[in-house]
C-alpha cells in the first residue's frame, strides 16, 4: 500500500514507519520537524526507496495537496498533533493551529483527493489493491483516512470503570480540548461527507525515541544522571500504559481490518499509579546499571550518585487539571479485529530502560540543546 503518514517523525508516527516499512509499504513520512520531530529516529530508513520525509506543515492547504497529487496515498494515517500537556498549558495557541486548523485542512484536502479518487483511477488503470484480504468492487473504497487521537478526551475515572468508545468526551486541559475538536472534526467528515474515516483513543504511550519531557524518559534520564526525579503531587494518578511498538501495530490492524465510521480503543492493559511506575523504572534501571557500570559515573552531574534511584525521587506541585485515572476498555478491537498488546506489566519498560542505555546518541543531542529536563507547565498566563 501507498500510506501517508504524517507526524512520523515524532514518537509514536516514528515507530509506526518504521512498522510500515518493515511491512513492505511505500510511506510518505510528512512532518514540521518541531522540537518534537527527529529525523534522527529515522536515520536507518536513509536512502530506503519505500520511505520519503517532507518536511511540511500540515496547515499549509497548497502543501497538502500537492503532497496528495503527487503520492496518490491508497490510505492516510494522521498522527501529526501537538501533544504534551504541559506545553498547552504554556501555550494553548500552538495547539489549537496543529491539531484543530491543520486537521481540518487534511481532512479537506483528502476529501477533495477521495473524490477525484474514481476518475484519476480510472484514466491511470490503476489495479485494486486488497483490503482484509478482498479486492474492492469500488476502486475508491479501499481509500481509508486513519485518525489518531489519545484516551485523555475523555476526562477523568474514578476508582471503578473503563473508558469505551461510547464514554462522553470531558477533556480538561487545553492539549486534550484540542484533541477532542479534532476527534469531533473527523468523525463529522465521515458523516455529513462520506470520508471513509476510522478513528482511534489510545492510553499512555512509551518506549523508543520518545522525546525526553515525557515522564517515563525524564524518570530514566534524570535517575542515570543522579539528579532529583520529580513526581507530581503524590504520585498517585492512574495511567493505563501502551508499549508504542503495541501501538503500532494496533494502528496498521485498526486502518487494514477496521470498518470506515468506526472507533476502536487501543490500550494497554497496564494500569500503574505514577509513584509504582517510577519505582519500577528506578529498579529496572538499578538491574541495568549493574550490568553496565561504567553509564554509574558517566552522566552524573552531582560528585556522587545515591546508591539506589529511589532515593533520589521528588514530591512536587501537581499540574494544574491533573486527572486523576485514565483506563481503557480495548475489548472492541480484540474481538473484531484481533490484536491485543505483547508487552506485559514489566516487559516492554524493562525495554525501554535498555534502548536509552543503548541509543546514548540520540538523546544527548536534544539534551545538547534548548532543552534541559527541566519541568514546564506552570505558566499563570
């Protein structure tokens, strides 16, 4: 298939490329390459014939459809968003302009492409690829548009429950208010115009190449340095955590297996309250460090490290509108489309703790840079 990407540059849009491409498909990888798009995490697909960066922004209306004109996607997969919390209590603006403006001119512009999709088929004499294993009748309905969207729409859970594709959207930050437009956006183009549209809410996202603000990296980065780690409030808010690899593949199953008009929710199976996640992190990295004694000294930025990365976690100001619990019901997308996640409760962490003990590399360069780990999202503008 003929997929285009966009946001694959970042965490998430990264390992699903390289996904993608390990499956044989052509990708356009269309990404801004913001603070968060690294094309570091795709330095081993240079020169890969099956896969193609442009950097462009997905608000530019002209940019996208000459992008859809000269790729002629089969399927689109959109995962370009502005998305840390923090950040969009900062600045909200950069949120509203990426993930509501610059979808609704991606869903516009693949609209205007969906259409025209019957004529230029035609005249080409373009073969139908397969989709779930049957060739369409309909040259244009194996087009799917893919829409990515995060668990966090939702609002808040109490102690009992499970976020379903039926649970009313209360998002409480300007980052998920964003989102839940979007959502909303996508869902409206398949109804009122007949974009074939599948939309997904995924839990907490980890693993390989995430960019260092996110808990889990700041945990790891800051316990190898001997600085403080820092948890919100008292570390009990609730996340249901996704290995991005898991993801991944959930998204290729979800738009090739999926119905058009559907949602599917996409978790983890991993609830852990914050504190417990930090204390694991710092236990697996302890494990890893035995094995590699010489990262003890390497990083520090204190004269000495502390004998465990326990001691070194820190009670601090929680977030303004911290939700207390997120956790998904992805029983939908197992019994209809057959996935569910590899990774169990310690796995796909203690793989995590690994990569960045592995890939040095790629996290020095951003920490190089205007970024330090220092904690953001505190602005009173």
């Amino acid at each position: 298939m003929k997929i285009l990407v966009t946001g694959g540059a970042g965490f998430i849009g990264s390992n699903l490329v390289h996904l993608l491409v390990s499956k044989g498909h052509q990708v356009l990888n269309i990404d801004k390459l913001t603070y968060a798009g690294n094309p570091r995490s795709l330095a081993d697909l240079e020169g890969n014939p099956n896969h193609q960066l442009l950097q462009a922004d997905i608000c530019d209306p002209e940019a996208m459809r000459k992008a859809f004109a000269d790729f002629r996607p089969d399927w689109v997969m959109h995962l370009a968003a502005e998305s840390h919390v923090d950040r969009s209590i900062d600045g909200p603006g950069e949120f509203i302009q990426t993930n509501i403006l610059g979808t609704y001119v991606l869903l516009q512009t693949a609209l205007e492409y969906w259409r025209g999709l019957g004529d230029q088929r035609s005249e080409a004499g373009d073969q139908r690829p397969e989709v779930g294993g049957q060739r369409s009748e309909d040259i244009t309905s194996f087009f799917r548009f893919l829409h990515v969207s995060t668990d966090e729409v939702y609002g808040s859970l109490g102690e009992q429950g499970l976020f379903t594709e039926k649970t009313p959207y209360d998002p409480h930050s300007p980052y998920s208010a964003s989102k839940a437009a979007s959502d909303h956006l996508a869902r409206a183009w398949r109804d009122t115009y007949g974009l074939p549209m599948i939309v997904t809410n995924c839990s907490n996202n980890y693993g390989p190449f995430q960019f260092p603000e996110k808990l889990i990296p700041v945990v790891i980065l800051k316990a190898l340095r001997g600085e403080r780690i820092p948890v919100y409030g008292k570390g009990e808010n609730i996340r249901d955590w996704l290995y991005v690899e898991d993801h991944a593949e959930a998204l290729l199953t979800a738009i090739s297996k999926g119905k058009p008009g559907e949602t599917y929710n996409i978790g983890g199976n991993n609830e852990m309250r914050n504190i417990d996640l930090v204390r694991l992190l710092c236990r697996l990295l302890d494990d890893a460090l035995v094995k590699r004694p010489e990262l003890r000294t390497k990083h520090l930025t204190s004269d000495l490290r502390p004998p465990t990365s326990e001691s070194l976690i820190t009670f601090v100001t929680d977030r303004p509108g911290h939700d207390l619990r997120y956790a998904i019901d992805a029983t939908k997308i197992k019994n209809e489309l057959g996935w569910e996640p590899k990774q169990d409760h310690e796995s796909g962490f203690r793989k995590t703790v690994e990569w960045y003990l592995e890939n040095e590399a790629w996290w020095q360069n951003i920490l190089d840079g205007s970024y330090q780990l220092e904690r953001i999202g505190l602005s009173e503008k």
